[in-house]
C-alpha cells in the first residue's frame, strides 16, 4: 500500500492552498470539524481498506494497492 500526492502539481497547488485558507481542513467541505481535518476521517477509514484503490474526496491523494 502506498499514498501519494495527485499527479497534477496545479491541482495540489490549488487543494493546498485551499487547505491553508480553511487552516488545515478540507476544502471540499463545508463544516469544520476533526473529521474533515487533512488527511479526512473518511480517507483514513479507505486508507485502512485493503481493498480500496483510489482518490481521496477532494483529489489530494492516492492510495494505490501496491
């Protein structure tokens, strides 16, 4: 299992900047709470599928199998 950062450098520069206009929670969402905290409850509960492959909700990161 690996997570990495998007392949799309202006995609991360945009989600990162975001993330630093909303003080480290997720741009995507609306509330503020420790559950859209980067890196969001929601990745981390995928992160820990052994199954799951793909994005996280705003397309920060990947995790892929490998």
């Amino acid at each position: 299992m690996a997570v990495r950062f998007n392949e799309d450098a202006t995609l991360v520069a945009q989600i990162k900047e975001g993330l630093k206009r909303k003080s480290g929670y997720c741009p995507c969402r609306l509330q503020k709470t420790e559950d859209t905290k980067c890196i969001c409850k929601e990745f981390r509960e995928q992160i820990a599928d052994p199954g799951f492959e793909g994005y996280c909700h705003c397309l920060l990161y990947y995790k892929s199998k490998d």
